[in-house]
C-alpha cells in the first residue's frame, strides 16, 4: 500500500462508473497561445511543417484512466501545436445528475448520451479543417465504462447488449483517429493525480475500481488496432510539472505524426 490510498478505499458501487468528469467539460476550447517551443536551438512546430498536398491531420484522441492527465496533456499539446480541444460533454447532460442518484436506472441512458455526443464531436472534426485533440475517446465508453457498469451490476445485461450494438453501428460510419495517445499509469500516479486535484466527487474512487479500469484499458490497447497508437508511460514521464519531460512528449507526438505520411 502507499501513501494516501486509503483515503480513496471506499465501497465499489459508490464510484464513477461512467467518464472521468473535468472541469473543463463540454466545451471545445482552441489553445493556441503561448505556444511553447520545448525543443533545443530549433523549431518542433508541427503544424507549420505539415504538407498540404498530402493527408492532412485532423483527429488527435488521447485516453486515459481516470487521473492519467488527458485534459493536461490535451491542453499542452494543443496550445504547442496550435490545435483546438474538444472535452467531455457533462454541463448539458440531462442525466448525470438522476444517474448518481441511482446508477442502475440510469446508466443505459448516461453512456448512450455521452455516446452520442462523441459521435456528434468526431462528425464534426471529419467535416471540419482543422487539427482537433479529443480528451477521451468514443472507444473508452464501449470497451471500459459500459462492460465495467454491467459487470458491477449497474447496467442490465441486455441494456449493454443493446447499448454495444449500437456502438458497433457508429463506428462502422467514422474513422478512427489520425493518432490515439494512450496514457498508462499505475495505481499510485492516478491516486496521486487525483488528491491533486482534489476534486470532492473523485474522493469516492476506490483502489479496486481504478485497477478494474486499468485492467480493461489494458486489455483494449492490447488489442487496438484501429490507426495509430502511442504509448505513453505516466509513471515515468511528469509532462505536467517538468518541461524536459513536456518537450520529449511533444517530440514523441511530433514523430508520430511525421510517420504518418
């Protein structure tokens, strides 16, 4: 055990079950102020050096468990790159506030909504012309939150088998990211980020239920194999607090994004 874990053992049905919420949620912000040069003696700006006669880069996605640092390492790289960030969808949510009452009745109908909404996101990042970061993906939903509520009991069985055919409708019409950033961290980097933050709805998060998500999001990187993926170990790398670590994330992106083409 470390320290501060015990602070979040809490009975299980009592967490989250569904995405990590921000305060910066269901806005779509455009960050490109102070654009930060991380590299030495030259210019790491991707988006001046992107050719215009060949595929052009519009959908950047980053996934995460919750306390990964998404919304940090979105912000970060769109104020670098000049892109624009689309958040989690919760200020209008019509159901957020009946599913902490109870998660049961109202679990279908929470991820069908943030499903939609990130449908709706990725359609207009496919029509638009502009290089957008997505904090969190349209896959966290169906490959972690929703089995995760079913199998805690907190979704009916054939709820998510309606829920997932859904979802496999939707995804058979969208393409996948340009590139999906995935950051893996262990249990004490995401009890750490979370204290952090100190946000009071997140002090309810147990140890179990942040390794049952690790344990998922494990299994779907393991497994992904839509477009581009990269890794990005959290527990090594503090892009956060020290820029070195910052500037080798940005290479790392830039790399990939070169790679594309």
């Amino acid at each position: 055990m470390f320290a501060g874990a015990s602070s979040l053992n809490v009975p299980l049905f009592s967490t989250n079950g569904f995405p990590m919420l921000g305060k910066n949620a269901g806005n779509i912000r455009e960050c490109n102020a102070g654009r930060t040069n991380f590299a030495t003696n030259k210019s790491t700006g991707m988006d001046a050096s992107l050719p215009t006669d060949k595929h052009i880069i519009k959908h950047v996605a980053v996934a995460g468990n919750i306390g990964a640092g998404k919304t940090t390492l979105s912000e970060l790289l769109a104020r670098h790159f000049g892109w624009e960030v689309h958040y989690e969808n919760t200020e209008n949510n019509p159901y957020l506030a009946d599913f902490y009452l109870d998660m049961k009745r109202w679990s279908f109908n929470l991820q069908v909504f943030f499903l939609s909404s990130r449908y709706q996101q990725i359609i207009q990042i496919q029509q638009g012309n502009r290089t957008i970061i997505q904090d969190r993906t349209i896959y966290e939903d169906a490959f972690i939150f929703a089995p995760n509520l079913a199998d805690m009991g907190l979704m009916e069985r054939r709820d998510f088998e309606n829920y997932t055919t859904l979802f496999q409708s939707i995804v058979s019409q969208i393409k996948a990211p340009d590139l999906m950033i995935y950051l893996k961290a262990g249990i004490p980097t995401l009890v750490e980020h979370i204290q952090m933050r100190g946000r009071d709805y997140e002090g309810s998060i147990s140890i179990d239920y942040l390794r049952r998500l690790n344990d998922r999001y494990d299994n779907w990187i393991n497994n992904y194999n839509a477009g581009k993926l990269l890794v990005i170990n959290v527990d090594d790398i503090d892009f956060q607090n020290k820029m070195e670590d910052a500037g080798k994330v940005v290479e790392m992106v830039n790399a990939e994004l070169h790679g594309l083409f």
